[in-house]
C-alpha cells in the first residue's frame, strides 16, 4: 500500500518512534507528519519529508509535494538511504545483543 500512494500523511499527535514513517520512507516515499515525539528524529531535517505544526501546515506541505514531484523523489529517495542504513534487522540485533551484554556483566 506504501508503494501505491504518493506520500505519507501522519496526523498523529503523539508518536513514540514513528515505525509508519520508517515503513513508507524504505518505500521511497516523502512523509508528512507532527513535529511531536520521535517524529523529528525519524525525519531528520526536512531531507525525507516535513515535519510540521498544525494542519494547514500539514495541508501547505501536501500540496508543495504534490507541486513538485522532482522534490517529493528526492525525499524518498533520501529517506530510503537513510532507513536501508539505519534500520537493518542486523544491525538491529547487534545492538540487542551488546545492550544484553552490558547487563549481563554488570
């Protein structure tokens, strides 16, 4: 469903991490959503998508994208760089592990 839509919109007011932002980025997809919880971190400074205030923010952003595909494929295409090396189920698991580790020998 990711791949068949043009952007992600996320009206959600409180996000702990944002994994639908994740999803829809290794998509190669530009995402909107508010600027609350791990939602800044997941969109790392307007390069993946927009994070924003209010919704006709929301709605200001939606319809640059819209505007100007050559920008809406260059935040998806950022954004899936930056989920295929960042969120690997791999690299995932190394971290698990070390973190258990640490409390293990501690």
């Amino acid at each position: 469903l990711y791949r068949s839509g043009y952007t992600l919109i996320l009206p959600s007011d409180y996000e702990a991490f944002g994994i639908t932002l994740a999803e829809a980025m290794a998509c190669r997809k530009p995402v909107i959503a508010f600027n609350v919880g791990g939602v800044p971190e997941a969109v790392i400074h307007h390069l993946m998508g927009y994070t924003v205030a209010d919704l006709n923010e929301m709605k200001e952003k939606l319809v640059r994208l819209l505007n100007d595909e050559e920008l809406a494929t260059i935040m998806g295409c950022a954004g899936h760089a930056h989920v295929s090396k960042h969120f690997v189920w791999r690299q995932s698991a190394k971290l698990q592990y070390q973190c258990y580790q640490s409390v293990v020998k501690s």
